[in-house]
C-alpha cells in the first residue's frame, strides 16, 4: 500500500465549487479496484489549504491501474478545474509508527 498526499490552496470563494468536484470525483475512487480509503481534510489555521489523502493498492495500481482505468476519466474531469492550485502531490510508504505497533526496546 502506499498513501498519495495532494495538497492544495482554494481561494475561499472555490472551495465550495471544490468540495462538490471531490464529493463528484469519490464516486470514481470508490468504484476504483485500487483506491483502499481517501479523505479529504480542510486546514483550521489556514483555511485555504485542503489535504487529500488517498491510499492506494500500490503505486502502480495508482498510477498505471486506476489512471487507465474507466474510473479515471470522470475523477479527473470533476477535479481538472483544481490542478493548477496544486501545492504538492506525492506518494509515501507507511510506517510501521503507529498506534498499536510494537515499539522497539
């Protein structure tokens, strides 16, 4: 598994245009064989800021599975208008430091 981390900046009068592209967009990541779980996160300090957070089968299910895949032309039609206010968007493996994970001596 891997986890994809999209930051972005939506000026305050786009984040409701915003919120309604990623609540179209999910159902193309629920339908998705690849996509595990997503959240979307709005900043309290800074409100402009949003976190998606997408965990994925691996990098290649993201990235060859789900961006070939049928599913990916509606998720990205919905979200197109977004890209350019794209801060950040990579991929990171998950840790073993987790609630519930042994810890070492």
């Amino acid at each position: 598994m891997v986890v994809e981390y999209i930051r972005y900046r939506i000026p305050h009068e786009r984040q409701e245009r915003f919120e309604d592209a990623y609540r179209d967009a999910a159902t193309s990541l629920e339908a998705s064989e690849h996509c595990i779980a997503y959240e979307l996160s709005h900043g309290v300090e800074e409100s402009e800021r949003y976190i998606l957070r997408i965990e994925w089968d691996s990098l290649s299910g993201h990235e060859q599975g789900f961006r070939h895949s049928p599913e990916f032309q509606p998720f990205f039609a919905a979200v197109r208008p977004f890209v350019n206010e794209i801060e950040e968007m990579h991929h990171y493996n998950v840790t073993s430091i987790r609630p519930g994970a042994s810890i070492r001596p």
